[in-house]
C-alpha cells in the first residue's frame, strides 16, 4: 500500500511566486515521524524538516513553512517568494517504527527566472 | 572531507556480475542507512545499522543483496549476479545516534549503478 503520496509530479513556477507542495500519508500508528528532503541537481539529499505526530504545530523557517494537518493526514510544504534556487526534487517521507522509512515518489519542482 | 563519501560514484557492469558499493559514514555517526533510488521509483530504503548490531535485512530487495558494516563505521552494499533493474543510485546516509526519525541523516552523492 502506498504510504506516502505526493500527487504533483511537476511544478512550475516564476520567480517570487509562492509554491505549496502535497504530501499525504497513510499509517495506523499513532507515533510515527514526517520529514521533507530536497535533491537538488547535485543529488544529494539534503534534510529540511522532520515533525513528529504528536507536533502538530506549524513550523516557518525562512521562506519555507510547513502544515501538519493529522484529521487529514497530510504534510505539505510552501515556499514564499520562489527563488531559482529552489528547484529541485523534494521528497516527503514518513517513519513508523525503526528500521523502516518510506519515500513518496518525489515533486520536481522548477522555479522560472 | 566531513560528509559522507561514497565510492564509486559511477559503476557501469553487465548483467551477471557482482558489484560492491562503498559508504565512509561521518566519523563518530553510529547509524548508517542504505537506500536506492530508482528512476520511477522514488525512494526506497534498504537497511539500517546501528553500531555493530546485526542488521534488519527485510528491506533488502532480494536475496542478492547483502550488507556489511565493519568495526562500526565503514559499509558496503554487495549485488550479486546483478540484473537491469538493479540499475539505480544508491545512497548511503549516516547519523550521529540511530534514534529513529529523531534526528537528521546525512546523505553522501550516491553511487549510479548501470546494469548493461
């Protein structure tokens, strides 16, 4: 069963526009943690944010913010005012127990200048 | 350097072969973590270690696929009898503790494997 699911392949946006990234999640645990990672065109994965399922709290950091919304089951990522830097493949990702960390098939997004 | 290394970056064999892919965690990191990514596929994790306690294989793919870690730092991923749909990047990540989901993994650049 697909546990994570990130529904937009590819987003293209212009420069200074704000971009909202999906990411739902399916899972029978009540602890369990979400991340996000971005892979820019270098390819290494680089970690952005890891929440927990007893945090729903928002959480801004810069131009990047997060939603954690568990009646939903989803954890979506915004960027503000886009920069061309910003383009990469992100990935949302969920943990149930140890050993085990599942990937959503990624968004590739484009930020135009 | 003080991220993670892997080695090599590229590897090109043909079908039958084995293959060993290396990961140098960052030093003092306990936890290591093998996924692959494959093109369409997205993500997928393969194994955990933690120090020098056995490994969770479940994750691994087939019974081709095995994994060492020795003296608790180094790791290498072994394909045998390698088949094109083994052809993908595999990416090696470390972290300092191995608490799970608790604290963020490192990822070294991936070694691409093409299985001709």
């Amino acid at each position: 069963a697909q546990k994570v699911t990130q529904a937009q392949t590819e987003i293209s946006v212009v420069e200074k526009e704000d971009v909202t990234l999906d990411c739902v999640y399916e899972t029978r645990d009540t602890t369990y943690y979400l991340f996000w990672y971005k892979q820019p065109p270098s390819g290494e994965l680089v970690f952005l944010i890891r929440r927990n399922s007893f945090d729903e709290q928002n959480e801004i950091s810069g131009r990047y913010s997060w939603n954690f919304q568990k009646s939903t089951s989803s954890f979506n990522f915004t960027i503000t005012a886009s920069q061309v830097v910003d383009s990469a493949v992100y990935f949302c990702a969920l943990s149930e127990v140890i050993n085990d960390m599942r990937f959503g098939a990624g968004t590739r997004l484009t930020v135009k200048p | 350097g003080a991220g993670v290394s892997q080695s090599p970056s590229n590897k090109v064999t043909e079908k039958g072969k084995d293959v060993e892919l290396r990961c140098d965690p960052i030093s003092g990191h306990t936890a290591l973590y093998w996924y692959r990514q494959s093109l369409g596929q997205g993500l997928e994790f393969l194994i955990y270690f933690q120090g020098n306690s056995a490994p969770d294989k479940s994750g691994l793919p087939s019974d081709r696929f095995s994994a060492e870690r020795t003296g608790g730092s180094v790791s290498t991923l072994t394909i045998q009898r390698t088949q094109q749909e083994d052809s993908a990047v595999y990416l090696c990540a470390s972290s300092s503790l191995g608490v799970w989901g608790e604290e963020t993994q490192y990822f070294g650049p991936g070694t691409r494997l093409l299985v001709l």
